[in-house]
C-alpha cells in the first residue's frame, strides 16, 4: 500500500512538472505592431514600345496607344 502511494505521488509530480516545463517553452510572441506601408503598382507597354521603361500611373503607351499592363507592386 505504501509502495503504491509512493509511485502515485512520483507519477503525480512528474506530470505536474512536465505541464509547467512545457508551459514556459511555449512563451508567446507580441504582434508585430509596425505600419506596413502599401507598395504602389508599376505599369508597362505589353509591347516594351520603350524597353524597360516603367510608370507609376495607369495609363496608355505614349508610342503605340496600348493600355499599359500592371506588373505589380514594387518595394
């Protein structure tokens, strides 16, 4: 009797510090508060009318009339 309420007791203090071990290794992390600014959209002639040349604005090609296409946000 006495050996069993020995083991109960070891069990017992084991799965009690077990929970408060595991319970400090998961500490959790704050949010990053930080303001996260929008990237603007970048346009181009589909055509590459002007090579490599880019704009901020929606808009048509100054060579051939085309709408320009969004190539998508730039950081």
């Amino acid at each position: 009797m006495k050996k069993t309420i020995i083991t109960v007791g070891v069990a017992s203090m084991l799965a009690i510090g077990s929970i408060f071990i595991s319970g400090c290794a998961s500490e959790q992390k704050p949010h990053d508060e930080t303001i996260h600014e929008h990237a603007e959209a970048v346009y181009k002639c589909p055509m590459e009318c002007e090579g490599d040349k880019t704009y901020k604005e929606m808009g048509s090609c100054p060579e051939c009339g085309m709408d320009l296409a969004e190539l998508g946000p730039t950081d």
